[in-house]
C-alpha cells in the first residue's frame, strides 16, 4: 500500500478535513457509499483505494472486492477478503488492535473487505521500526503465530502518522490448517510469551468456545477454526514463540 495510481497520491487532500467521533469510522465503512480512486500498485490481487462517504463525511478506504482475488493453489478461491476481516476480529477480540478498522461489505464490485487507510511513510517498515517499537512487535508475533500467517512482509507494518501507532495490513493468507508461518519477524524467536500477553491469549481460547467461535466458523471453514484453536493451545502449553523451520520457506519474498 506504499505506492497508488492516483494523481496526487494520499496525502494529496482532496478529502475534507474533518473530526471524527471513535465510533463514526465504523459507521462510515458499514454504510457509506465506496468511490473508486485508484489501484494500489503491486498489488498481487484487486486492492483498491476508495473515498467513502456518508452524511458529508469523507474518509479512504481499501476495497479488495472478492471477484479480484487471484485464484492460488493452497488458499480456496474467493476467500481471502474473509480471511482479511477475520484477522481484524482476531485483533480485535485479543484487545491489541494491531489492524486497522475492517468490514465486510458489499461493494462497486461486490463484496470484499474495506478497510481504514491509514497515512503513513512508506519509506518505513518492519526493520526501521522495531527498535522502538518492541512491544508491539512482540504482539504481531504472537498473532501471526495464531493467525498462520503466511505472508509477512516488513512492508506490511506501518506506523500511523498522525498517532504514531503501528498497524498491520494484508492478511488474506492467513488461517490455512497447514503449518504455513512465513513471516520476516522472527527476532523474538525462542523468547517466552509475557505474562500479561498470555491472559490476552487464555481470554481468547475462552470466548472460542462460544459466539466467538460460531462467528469465525462463518468466515473461516469449520476446519481452519479448529486448527486455530489446536495452535492456541499449543501456544498455552508451551508459551514459547516458535523458531524458522529449517524445512520451510520462514521467510517471505520480497521481504518488504
């Protein structure tokens, strides 16, 4: 999301500035009405930024409409814009709000995940940002660890300009019930889960067993919420982040 085919590119302010309440962003991407902009480049699949509009307020978005998703050989076709808002409910629901505010809607191209753009340098990413924002990476390993996910990129990880924070973003392969952790944050490998972040974790196998559960059997296969679960539990047995294995891909490519 670093680079978009659009004239003035997003910082150029064509939007109105205005002030948003905590609770209008989520109104806006369930229910406003989605303009196309632009593509975002190098996108391997349909990742589109949008104006999003309702009671005269505007905001972007990225749209990635399901009909844009490149079919692949070990994700079922179709699925990935569902795999995007469930890793946000995964965020979500561990209370460590790693993405960025993300919906599942209908579309100009029909249903497909929107979610907040968030303003950012594009020139940083994992590797610069880390040494001052331990902490939080240390969250991301821990919820790819969970997630399976199998693409993390450096460029993936942003640090929000106006508040500083760092967000997480493309996270349609994510799920699958093979192992398939492939990810550039490997630099806490080996290191025990904090006590405070594992609370975080029992509190989320806890609500699986119940509505959290049925609402990711609605995104996920039934399958793929099992094997989430089994990965949880591993991760509760033996609260150490795992190591590269040595017989696999750990590293995706590019790396940014």
């Amino acid at each position: 999301m670093s680079a978009l085919r659009v004239p003035d590119g997003p910082f150029g302010s064509h939007l109105p500035a205005v002030e948003l309440t905590p609770d209008a962003p989520a109104d806006l991407l369930i229910h406003g009405d989605l303009e196309v902009v632009g593509r975002v480049a190098w996108s391997s699949n349909a990742a589109l930024l949008v104006t999003v509009e309702r009671d005269d307020v505007q905001a972007l978005a990225v749209y990635k409409p399901e009909q844009g998703e490149r079919p692949l050989w070990d994700f079922p076709t179709g699925t990935l814009c569902r795999r995007e808002f469930a890793a946000y409910r995964l965020s979500e629901a561990l209370g460590w709000g790693l993405i960025p505010l993300t919906v599942l809607r209908d579309g100009p191209f029909g249903i497909g995940s929107v979610q907040r753009f968030v303003e950012h340098d594009p020139d940083e990413h994992y590797f610069t940002l880390l040494e001052h924002h331990v902490d939080e990476f240390m969250r991301f390993a821990i919820f790819d660890v969970i997630a399976n996910n199998a693409d993390r990129k450096g460029g993936h990880c942003l640090r929000e300009l106006q508040s500083s924070r760092i967000f997480g973003i493309d996270h349609g392969l994510t799920f699958h019930v093979a192992p398939k952790l492939r990810t550039v944050i490997w630099d806490f490998a080996g290191e025990v889960v904090p006590r405070p972040l594992l609370t975080d974790v029992e509190r989320l196998r806890a609500a699986l067993d119940g509505a959290l559960g049925d609402e990711f059997a609605g995104l996920l296969h039934r399958a793929e919420v099992d094997a989430m679960v089994r990965r949880i539990d591993e991760l509760l047995d033996d609260p150490r982040l795992p190591e590269p294995d040595e017989g696999y891909h750990s590293v995706p490519w590019p790396m940014i």
